[in-house]
C-alpha cells in the first residue's frame, strides 16, 4: 500500500534518516544496472498510482533552475520581453546561474502548471526515477525523498525488493 500523505511521509522521513544513510551505502555498492532496472520499474507502477496534480509538493517547494534557453522560450509564450520575464522571474546568481525567483512555483494555478507544455527541464523530469545512473543521484533522491510520494514510495519499496533490513522504530 502506497504511502501519500506528506505529513506522513515528512515524518517517516525523520525517522528513518538512519536507516536511510545505511541504505545509501548499500546502493552505492550494488549492482547499478540492476538497481536502475528495478528502480525505472518500480518507478512505473508507483507513478500509475499516484496522482501528481493532487499533490503538487514539487511545485511548491523546489528552487528550479532555469536556462537561457528555456528562460527565452517561455518569455516568448508569455509574449514579455526576456528583460520583463527575467524582472517578474528569475533571480541570477554567480556564473549565469539563473532560478525560480520564488517558491511556490508563480505558474502553479490550482495544482497544476499553467505552462506545461513550456515547462522547464527540471520540472520535467522530475522525480528523475526514470533517469539512468540512480546509484550516482543519491543525494539529490534522498534531499528529496520526505517531499514526494514518489520518490518516498519508491525507495521503500526497493528496500523491500532487496530484502534490506530497517532499524527498529
């Protein structure tokens, strides 16, 4: 049974914060193709179940970066200027960095994106699951790991998969 309340997996993710730093280890001495293919299909049947537009956590708590490129694009949608998206926008940090200049997401209109189809690269592929390489984004998965249902779910269950034993609660 999946788990989808994010007080609930907030607080799971606090009490197995142990247990998590084990299992990191663990997986970064595993098979990675192995851990790849099991995490890209258990990725599968847990995004099947899990409706993202009824949660829409992402959208409200991650810092996105975006590209010149896609900072033109969705300018060009929203028929601004760059000079006007990047003032309503984006804050630039050092080396040409440039990011969501809040949080929540300013395109998230009743849980869902109001510029989908214009979306970033990172809101696209966010949770990542489906990424090769998964033994190598740990941290990022496990940064992220108490704020979506996804990545939560996912990770258990490969915990279960192979057989990796929890600490006593």
């Amino acid at each position: 049974m999946l788990i989808t309340s994010l007080e609930e997996i907030s607080q799971l993710a606090l009490t197995k914060e142990a247990e998590n730093i084990r299992f990191k280890t663990y997986l970064q001495q595993a098979d990675s193709k192995w851990i790849d293919s099991k995490v890209q299909e258990l990725n599968t049947e847990v995004e099947a179940q899990i409706d993202c537009i009824l949660c829409g956590n992402c959208c409200k708590t991650l810092m996105i970066n975006v590209t010149e490129q896609e900072a033109d694009d969705l300018a060009a949608h929203k028929k601004q200027t760059r000079s006007e998206f990047d003032s309503q926008y984006l804050e630039k940090g050092t080396h040409g960095m440039m990011l969501m200049n809040t949080i929540p997401c300013p395109f998230l209109q009743e849980n869902k994106c109001s510029v989908y189809e214009h979306r970033f690269a990172g809101c696209r592929e966010f949770p990542g699951l489906h990424l090769p390489e998964f033994t190598g984004r740990l941290f990022s998965v496990f940064m992220h790991y108490g704020r979506c249902p996804i990545i939560f779910n996912v990770v258990e269950q490969l915990k279960a998969a192979v057989a990796f034993p929890a600490l006593p609660q």
